[in-house]
C-alpha cells in the first residue's frame, strides 16, 4: 500500500485552502478513500494525486507561443 496523506498534508502540497480540498472531495472531482466507510476521514493517496495533476497538466492546452512551434 502507498502512503496516505491527510486533508492538511494534501492542502500543504498543493497549496490550496481545506475548503478548496473539502469542496473537491464532495464533487468528487479528487482521487480520495473514506476510510471505514462513507462517514469515515477522508485521505489520499500519493501516487493517485501525483497521477491526477501530470493528467491535469498534460491535459492543459498549449500557450500560443509553443502551438506556433509546431
């Protein structure tokens, strides 16, 4: 199993508020575990959160001066 981060040590690393972390978690727009079940802490695992932001970033439209590289 990977490491589990918190809600404080996952706002830290991304630099956003709890409320930002809280409010993604409820849209579920967030990888995230319920540890023993639906009422239960929320937490994170490190290799899914790494995962989701390089999929965000590549995700992310090219700036108007590399599109012109190409």
């Amino acid at each position: 199993m990977g490491e589990l981060l918190t809600v404080e040590e996952l706002r830290t690393r991304l630099r956003v508020s709890r409320a930002w972390v809280y409010k993604a978690v409820a849209e579920n727009r967030i990888p995230h575990v319920r540890l023993g079940g639906p009422d239960g802490p929320v937490r994170f695992m490190v290799e899914d959160i790494d995962a989701w932001v390089r999929e965000a970033r590549e995700a992310w439209p090219a700036s108007p001066a590399q599109a012109t590289k190409t």
